[in-house]
C-alpha cells in the first residue's frame, strides 16, 4: 500500500492549482465562518437553543462545523494563522462543554429532539454528523498537535462502540447516510483502537442484510427528511441509502450519489484493512460500472437531480444532470483509496477529471458562492419557466449558502488537503499523481515540479538527493495521453509502462 503524502511535505508554488487554493486558504473559510455565525450553526453548539427562536438546528449542522473545522487544520498545516486557530479552539471548547457525560454530542438530538437519540438511523443523520466530526479532530490533531478535539471523539466513537454491534443487548444498525465509516478507519489508523476498525467493518457488512434493520426500526422512526416537498426516500426504497442488498452482492452502483460514495471510500478501507477479498471484488465492480456507465465528461455523478441520485446505465442529461458538489469530493475520495491500496494510474485519472471538472465548479473563481449542483447545462428561460419546479432549485447563478450546507465546506476542505493527493511514497519510491507547480520534501529526496498545466503538457522536474536511498520514481502518463517523451538531463530515454 501506497502512503499518502503528509500536508506539510508539499508546497504549490504557482499556477492554476496554486491560485485556488490561495482564494480558498485567504476568502473562502472566512467567509464559511461568518455563514456559520448568520445562520445560528455555531450558536447552536452551546445547546442553548430553546423552540420559538430563530435558526432551529437540523439535523446536518454539525457535519457543517466540522467540514469547516478539517478545512482550517489543513490550512493551519502549511499557513499559520494565529487568529483561525483561535476560532477554531474557541469552538472544540464549546463541544468540550457541550459534550455529555457519556461521550454523546450532537446539536440536534441534545436541543430539538432530545430522547430521540438512535431511533430513526435512516432518516436523521447522526451517525454522519458524528463521522464529519471525527475525521476534523484528527485532521486538527495531525496538523496542530492539539488532542483536545481527539479526546473528544475518541469519547463519542468509544459511546458508539458500546452501543452498535453484533452483540447481544447491541443496536444492529447502520447509518442512513454513510460517511462515518470511512472516519472510523482513519480514526484506527491515528489511535490503533481495534475497536473502531471493527465498529466500521459491521456497518460495511450488515448493511442491507436481512431482516433488514430498517423494516424493525420503522415503527419507532418519528421524522423523514424532505427535499422540495418530496419525502426522501420512502420507507422501503432501501436502494436509495445502498441497503436494499448486502455489498458482497451488489454490482451497480444505485440511490444517493454521496451515500454511495461515502459508502465506497469506507469499504474500501475496510476491504483492504481486513484483506477481505469479497469486499475488494465489489469495490472493483462497482468502480467500474460508475466511471463506464454512470458518470459524465466531467467527472459528475448522479444524474437525477430529483433525490440526487443515480438513475439507469448511460442516461446521463445534460441540463438536468444534479452531480452534486459532495459527489465529486466524494469520488475523488474512492478513487484516491483505491489507488493506494491497489497502485493503478487509471483511478488517479479519475480523480483528475473529477478535480478539474466536476469539482472545481461548484465554487466560484472569487471563493465566496458554491454550485450544490453542477448541471452541464442551464438555459435561464427554461429555468423561470419551469411550472413543475424540476430545475427551479438549480439556479443559473452560484448561491453564497444554503440551508443544507453541505458542499461549500466540502470543496473547502477538499481543497485545503489537496497536497496529499498530489504525491505518494512507497518506501523509498514516490509517486507523482498530478502535475502542478510544487514541491515535495521527505527526509530523503526533494522535488521540485515547474508547469503550467494542465494549459500546457509541459513538466519540468528537479531532484536533489539527500541520501542514496532512494529508489524509483514513478510519473503518471494520464490515459488520454497517446505520445509522450520523457528526457533526464536533456536526452530522451526509454522508460517501461507499469
């Protein structure tokens, strides 16, 4: 398995990527905090918030803290700001205070619904605001040193262990919306905690498999999301949050296109943490029906702009595409998995087309308003005139917030931890997935990558060896390159195709 590189080893020097990053890093996360303080969503962590005042908590609002939390700590990693990371403390002390005395925290079921706690799994998104929260403490943990947001977690995630499971006495469930899976592992990775790997390897597998947990939860469930008036999913449209099957069985990709993701990036680290061969057969089939089948030019997925999800092989419409912004953060996840684990150029390819294209557009070039969905299409007359309201909630302009957030903190901090996709290391071997002006430093070998891509294919690389250990390193020929030459020192060499 491939190591991804660590946030403070790479460094974007100029160029497209560069500029982005910049616009995000010094506009963007201030202008997502000062939404988070408009819209009660920081007030609300103090559970202060009673019925009958404004902004009354939903059930999202602490997966929008966190996003912005992870957004800043890879930022902090490589650009130090005293007075982010007071804001940030200013707001892990809140959770710290708001936290209770078993490990719980979440803003909506200790303010609006409290007693309700995990009884509608499905629907009401604690699992995945737990996940959101997990992965920015250790993302603050590893780039700052501060453990207060890890304690934090590691009490919840310990609550959670105790609670979901096999076990007798054990709640048999499993998020609704996936994403806490795949925070779990990470939290393995930075703790060694065997438990939270296992905790993420029963929500993998016992989803989907019968009796269904949702069939036996349906009668204590109190609330269903809705999404335009359209209540979302029904009760037995199991194949909408990817539980209508065990993932052993299932070969296309089908329902949310950020569930299915989510799901995908979570076990495919279970998979390959476990060396559960079933479960990296079902990555295999079920990457290769999404990129063949259902995903744009652009890198988009789920094209039904109705519930956000996928529809049948090859229906892909250009002006009612909803390839929402979370999908492709989420995409790029699964893809960058996948390649670690597996070391295959054409998952890298993936990521690309999705980063340039599908990503990137949801956020303006000035950083302060977001695309939720990215149509490859919109025609403004067809917009104002749609009587049935199938393209109203699109837009032609990009909005400044919404009230689910949930993508303009993910483009966030996507792009605040881009330079752990742009190398990886094996050993002594390194990789370079994406060509941008940067640089590379490990204790062994410096690089240094001049470019202007991807407006021009040239790259000029510079190596300075600090020490003879080094042994390979491996460049990406993108797959839609048919003619390449490669020169060291000004003469062209052959080099073999892995």
């Amino acid at each position: 398995m491939l190591s991804q590189a660590s946030i403070q080893s790479v460094s974007f020097i100029d160029g497209f990527l560069y500029n982005r990053i910049k616009i995000n890093r010094e506009i963007t996360l201030q202008t997502e905090y000062e939404q988070l303080l408009q819209t009660g969503r920081l007030y609300c962590m103090k559970m202060d918030w009673k019925e009958n005042m404004p902004n009354r908590p939903h059930q999202f609002y602490d997966s929008d803290i966190a996003k912005w939390i992870e957004a800043c700590a890879y930022s902090l990693a490589t650009h130090p700001n005293i007075e982010l990371e007071k804001k940030v403390d200013e707001i892990i002390d809140i959770m710290e205070n708001s936290q209770l005395e078993d490990g719980y925290l979440n803003t909506y079921f200790q303010t609006v619904a409290k007693g309700d706690r995990f009884t509608n799994l499905k629907d009401n998104h604690e699992l995945y605001c737990a996940g959101h929260l997990i992965e920015a403490s250790i993302a603050y943990y590893e780039t700052t040193k501060k453990d207060k947001f890890l304690n934090i977690m590691c009490k919840y995630a310990n609550l959670l262990c105790s609670i979901f499971g096999p076990l007798k006495g054990q709640i048999h469930g499993y998020p609704g919306h996936q994403e806490i899976e795949l925070a779990l592992v990470k939290l393995y990775g930075i703790t060694n905690e065997k438990n939270y790997l296992d905790l993420a390897s029963f929500f993998v597998l016992e989803r989907g498999r019968q009796p269904n947990y949702y069939d036996l939860e349906i009668k204590n469930a109190k609330s269903h999301i809705t999404f335009n008036n359209y209540e979302i999913p029904t009760l037995k449209n199991y194949a909408y949050i990817q539980a209508h099957m065990p993932i052993l069985e299932q070969s296309e990709v089908v329902g949310h296109s950020v569930r299915a993701l989510y799901y995908l990036a979570g076990v495919a680290d279970v998979a390959y943490k476990t060396n559960n061969q079933q479960l990296i057969d079902a990555c295999h089939r079920l990457y290769s029906n999404l990129v063949e089948k259902k995903m744009y030019i652009t890198g988009g997925i789920g094209s039904s702009l109705k519930v956000e999800s996928f529809s049948f092989d090859y229906d892909l419409p250009n002006d009612t595409a909803y390839a929402e912004t979370c999908a492709a953060v989420a995409l790029i996840f699964f893809a960058y998995r996948m390649f670690l684990y597996e070391k295959d150029s054409k998952y890298i390819d993936t990521l690309e087309q999705v980063l340039y294209n599908g990503l990137l557009s949801g956020m303006s070039l000035d950083g302060t308003s977001f695309f939720y969905s990215n149509p490859l299409e919109v025609n403004k007359h067809a917009v104002d005139m749609d009587v049935l309201g199938l393209k109203s909630h699109m837009g032609y302009n990009r909005k400044k917030w919404f009230g689910c957030a949930c993508c303009p903190p993910n483009i966030a901090r996507l792009l605040s931890s881009l330079g752990q996709y742009v190398y990886a290391t094996d050993n002594h071997d390194i990789y370079i997935n994406l060509y941008t002006s940067s640089t590379f430093t490990n204790k062994e070998t410096t690089l240094l990558v001049k470019t202007n891509y991807p407006f021009d294919e040239t790259i000029n690389i510079n190596m300075n060896q600090v020490s003879n250990s080094f042994s390979t390193l491996y460049l990406r020929i993108p797959d839609w390159c048919n003619k390449y030459i490669i020169k060291v020192n000004g003469e062209i060499i052959e080099v073999p195709l892995e």
